[in-house]
C-alpha cells in the first residue's frame, strides 16, 4: 500500500512541477488550487476542446498552468506515435529539469570563487 501512495504522491509532483515549474507545493495546497475547475468538453468536427473553469481565488495563475500544460501535452501528442513509452516519461522529466537548467544558468558556478590549492 505504501508504495501505491508513494507512486500516486510522486506522479502528482511530477504534474504539479510540470504546471508550476517556479516553485515547489504541497499536495495539500496544490490539490485544491488544481482541483478546484469544472471542466467541459466540447466536440466539433472531430476535435474535442476541454474548458476548465475555475473559482479559485488564483484563477489568473491557474489559467497560465492550464496554458503550460495543455501546450507540453500537445507537443507530446504530436511526437509520442514514434516514442516508446520510456521516451514519453524521459520527454516530460526532461521538461521539468530544462527549467531548472535555465533558472542555474544566471547564478555562478559551484567553485568559481573558491582559493585555488
């Protein structure tokens, strides 16, 4: 049963990070602030649209989540045919550790001021 949690607790970080890459929440205040939508689909000519409404207080950082992730999944909706499931899961971690790459890229490197010998 711990691992079951352990995995589900994982796998909503992962979705959390991939939403909001700037900070680190909880799942206690992530699961509401995320949660919080009623969604509607729409079909039109074979293409299905999904609404999400959302009464949260943050609606305006939610609406730039919801943006971020719809985009990284229709990137991946367009490359995951040629993909092992593998690369999927490596696409999206991959994702994830861009932004930290970028975010360190402006601070200095471990070790530049160190004395030397």
């Amino acid at each position: 049963m711990s691992r079951m949690i352990s995995l589900i607790y994982n796998g909503w970080n992962i979705y959390v990070r991939l939403a909001i890459p700037e900070k680190h929440h909880e799942a206690i205040t992530s699961r509401p602030l995320l949660l919080s939508g009623i969604g509607r689909q729409a079909k039109h000519s074979d293409k299905k649209t999904i609404t999400v409404t959302s009464m949260h207080g943050k609606a305006n950082k939610l609406a730039k989540a919801y943006h971020r992730l719809s985009t990284l999944f229709n990137e991946l909706k367009e490359i995951a045919p040629q993909l092992t499931l593998d690369e999927c899961w490596n696409h999206l971690l991959q994702k994830i550790v861009d932004y930290f790459e970028k975010k360190s890229r402006g601070s200095d490197p471990p070790g530049m001021f160190l004395p030397a010998g």
